[in-house]
C-alpha cells in the first residue's frame, strides 16, 4: 500500500474512533463550549441557502453531518429534499433519535468516497467537517464531483479570529480552558486537544477560498462569523 495511502487511512480510523467515542455529549458540549454561537452559525448557513432549500425538486446533501444539527436546520421548512451523511455510525445514530417526523434520510459514508452520481445534488453543505479530512483537496475534489453545474458549496469551519486582543483572549480559552472543559465532561480530553491542534494546521480563510478555486469552484467567497472564530466559505461549480 502506499505510505500516503497508509496514513490517511490511519487519520480516518483515529477520527472515526475519536468522534465515536463523544457522540452521546458531542451536542452538550458543542452548545455549553460556544455558548450556543454555533446554533447561531448554522441559521446563518440556513439562511444563505434559502433560494435552494425553497426550491422544490432541489436536492441538498450535508456531508460530515454528524448528530445532524445543521443537516435538521436545513431541513426545517425546506421544499427541497435534504439528506445527511457522516461516516462515524455512533454520530449518526444520535442524528437519527433527532425530529424523526422531518423525515430527513441519513447515509454512512466517508466523504472521501461519496455513494452518489457525479452532478446529483444543487447545493452541499459542510459545517465542522473538511478539517478533519484526511485529504482537504481530495475532499474538496469529491464535493465538486458530486455537485450540479452552478450548484453551490458552503462550507462552515472553525478560522483565524481577526480582532486584536480577541484573537489572543479567544486562543487562550481554545487550547487551555476548552480542552479542560471538554475532558472532564466527555471523558476524552484528547479529543478536545485534538480540536485546537486541528483547526492550527487547517487553511486560514484566504488559504482555503485559494484551495477551493483551484479544484474548480468560482464566485468563491468567505464571510467571518463571530470576529474570525469561524468563516462561511461558499463557492459554484463551473
């Protein structure tokens, strides 16, 4: 097998694990680490994919879904038919107990190597998830596969802060105090070490738009959410 091949299946199978192993307080501690900001993320993700979601016959898949947070948001009123897919079963099985009457269909697969035909879907969603891919670019290559011409890519991911002095207050909280919290409440502080060190080695905002340009996406753009803390990416398949 290849080396690079090796690795990346080694980072699958330790985030797999990792994420299977908080799935039953990943919700509790996402709402108590943020202070609820993060529902307040994924409304604005919502809200910039209104035009798609109100259309009926439009198809929208959120990728690396998790406990379905943002893929129930979308769903809430949609006229388009949405569906869920992450690769970390126990993830998907709190995703499933979630508003079952919105009747949202979730499927287990990596987003590496997504089950679906190329140009299936108008519009993909991505919120807390391309970070921990193995391969960010060959990622962003699956999503492009699987997207309609001129069907849109949001992507909702933790970034640099730009506020001096926040910047700073928020850096300290992120890799000394949220790693303590994390720890004690879900029994696993390394995954909440893992956070911090995940989001250092991940593309700052220019960075990623550049990424997302050079796999093809156009009209490519960000938008920084909560001074920097995070940015909402969205870009178009040519």
């Amino acid at each position: 097998m290849n080396p690079g091949n090796t690795a990346k299946a080694a980072h699958a199978k330790a985030v797999r694990e990792m994420f299977s192993g908080i799935a039953v307080r990943y919700d509790l501690l996402n709402h108590l680490l943020s202070l609820n900001i993060d529902k307040r993320w994924r409304k604005i993700v919502a809200d910039q994919m209104r035009d798609i979601l109100e259309r009926p016959g439009a198809a929208v898949l959120d990728v690396a879904c998790g406990t379905g947070d943002l893929t129930l948001e979308l769903r809430r009123g949609a006229k388009a038919a949405v569906v869920g897919t992450d690769f970390c079963r126990p993830m998907l099985a709190v995703a499933q107990q979630k508003e079952s009457y919105l009747g949202v269909p979730y499927v287990e697969a990596d987003a590496l190597r997504l089950p679906f035909s190329d140009s299936t879907f108008d519009a993909l969603s991505i919120a807390f998830g391309l970070r921990n891919l193995a391969d960010v670019g060959g990622g962003l290559a699956e999503l492009i596969r699987v997207l309609k011409p001129s069907g849109r890519l949001f992507i909702l991911e933790f970034s640099n802060p730009v506020v001096p002095g926040f910047k700073q207050l928020f850096n300290l909280y992120f890799s000394r105090i949220l790693p303590f919290i994390g720890g004690i409440v879900s029994g696993s502080r390394g995954a909440y070490e893992y956070l911090p060190d995940s989001v250092s080695k991940f593309p700052g905002q220019r960075d990623l738009a550049a990424m997302m340009e050079s796999v093809g996406f156009e009209n490519v753009a960000f938008r920084n959410l909560t001074g920097g803390i995070a940015a909402l990416h969205s870009g178009s398949k040519k």
